[in-house]
C-alpha cells in the first residue's frame, strides 16, 4: 500500500472515531501490537470504528461514481 493511502485511511479512521466518540482508544491502540488480546477486546473498540470507515467510503462511492 502506497504511503498516500496509509495517510488517507489513517484519516478516515480518525475521523471515524471523533464521529464515535472513540478517539482516545485509536490513540490508545494505533500504535503497538494487540496480538495478545481478544478477538471480543479488539472488536468491542474496532468494530464500530471499522463500520463507521466502510459506511464513509460507500457513501463516497455513490456520490462519486
């Protein structure tokens, strides 16, 4: 994946989570390994957040396609 859109997905992810109130987790956990925790501990904070991105980027592609 090129840097760009590392960068651009970085954003939205970001964003994402503002919308949600979930910023302080991405500041938490963007930064270092979570292999040690639960598949439930990673969704509980990463599903919404997730969810919130791929609901932007349909949105994007109606309106942009």
């Amino acid at each position: 994946m090129a840097y760009n859109q590392k960068a651009a997905l970085n954003k939205l992810k970001i964003e994402a989570a503002t919308e949600l109130g979930m910023l302080q987790s991405i500041k938490e956990n963007n930064d270092h390994y979570l292999g040690n925790a639960t598949c439930r501990e990673n969704g509980l904070s990463g599903g919404p957040i997730g969810g919130r991105m791929v609901k932007k980027m349909i949105d994007y592609a109606k309106n942009n396609l």
